[in-house]
C-alpha cells in the first residue's frame, strides 16, 4: 500500500513539472543573470546582484529624474513578458514596454507599475505620455480617445469606459511587501493585461489609435525622489510571430 501511494505521489510530481515546463514552451530569458549584457542604463545606480538586477538610489546617490535600464534586444510587438520583483524603500519602480527611447536612459510609453497597494501595484500608467493612468489596479478598461480637461483640471483626459474586474478583491493583500512578486505582461493587438502574483490587475483595450503604441521598446524603472531599492529576476519573453 505505501509502495502504491509513493508512486501515485511521484507520478503527480512528474505531471505538475511537465506541466510547469509546458508552460514555459517559447520562453527566452533576456537577462543572463550574471551581468547587464543587452541592457543600458546609468552604471552608477543599476548592477547585478545575487542573480538579479538592481536599482538603487540612495541620499548620497539620488536619480536626478526618473531613469530606466533600456533592454537592446529590440523592439516588441505582441508577447508575454513574465518576471520577479521585489521593491524596497517608499518610491515606486515600474515595467517600461512598447515604449520610447527619448534619450539619456529616459522612456516613454505604457508601463506596469510597481507601487505599493492594490490600486497602484500593476496598475497601467503612460510614462511621459497624455493619459497618465489609465488603468487602476482591479479595472478593465476600454479607451476611446481623449477628451476636453474636466472642470478645474488642466490637460485633456482619457475618454474611457471603466468597469470592475471579476477578481479585484482578490488584489487585497495580494502584494508581498519587501518579497518577491510575480509580474506577467500580456500585449496583442490593442489587447494589454498586467497580472500580479497570478490575479488580473487591469485589463485594457486601447481605441486610441492616436497615443496608443503597438510596438516599442522594454525597459525597467528607477523613480525619482525617496531613496529606493528595486530587484528583477527571472525575466523571460516570448514573441508572437
């Protein structure tokens, strides 16, 4: 009977990892782990450490605006982007993709960002762009286009359709302050969705057809201002073709 129920045990273990392995089918790491080979950024504030990377700044090494480690390996279309993060310190970082290059380690364009909190952690902001954020945590969200500055606010807005997402509660405590959190970035199309420690955090579609992007550049955030500390492992990307 135990020699039956240590094989039933092993079989189940056998099937969990080809099922873990079958979902990484078309999977590339584009960090090796050991240095920044195939990404750029200000050498005095990102560095590898204990396999992952890192962005530091600290009183006497502030970032003088907001900074980015700029992936090399090109442009992207639609893909899943999955990685780790841990963010430290009271500052916010953040996942640059089908984004600009604007010069001197800055970008522009969609970004899942890191900040503490079920509204804020993954949310969809735009980066350096008109419509700042347009999605907050828990929200599926259908943008149309823009439209006149609400009264007493300066700046167009996002004309946009806001619903709630069916597992938003479950964004709650989801985050692993100080710990490791699993992020994944799913673009097709116009179609995006960021997910925090597997729940759907926004799900958006982007009608506007004028600052939406469907192509660009990834790249990981340093956020001005209060000291921080933001790792990055395990970051893997696969293509559609």
């Amino acid at each position: 009977m135990r020699k039956r129920v240590l094989f039933v045990l092993l079989l189940a273990a056998i099937c969990v990892v080809k099922a873990r392995a079958a979902d990484e089918d078309g999977f590339k790491p584009i960090f090796n782990g050991k240095d920044l080979a195939g990404w750029e950024g200000n050498a005095k504030l990102w560095s590898v450490q204990d396999g992952a990377i890192v962005g530091e700044t600290t009183k006497e090494n502030p970032a003088k605006g907001n900074t980015f480690l700029i992936w090399r390996g090109g442009e992207v279309k639609d893909f899943e982007l999955r990685c780790s993060f841990k963010l430290e310190g009271n500052n916010n970082s953040g996942v640059q993709y089908r984004s600009k290059d604007l010069g001197n380690f800055v970008m522009g364009g969609y970004q899942c960002d890191i900040n503490s909190g079920p509204e804020h952690m993954c949310k969809l902001y735009e980066e350096r762009g008109p419509r700042g954020r347009i999605a907050m945590g828990g929200q599926k969200v259908v943008v149309n286009g823009m439209k006149p500055p609400a009264e007493g606010k300066k700046g167009a807005e996002a004309d946009k359709k806001v619903e709630p997402l069916p597992e938003a509660e479950k964004l709650k405590g989801l985050e692993k302050k100080g710990d490791w959190n699993e992020c994944v970035i799913i673009a097709k199309g116009n179609h995006l969705i960021q997910k925090l420690n597997g729940v759907v955090a926004i799900d958006v579609t982007d009608n506007d057809e004028k600052n939406r992007a469907m192509s660009g550049l990834v790249g990981l955030q340093i956020h001005a201002g209060s000291p921080m500390k933001i790792s990055f492992k395990d970051i893997r990307l696969k293509e559609e073709k």
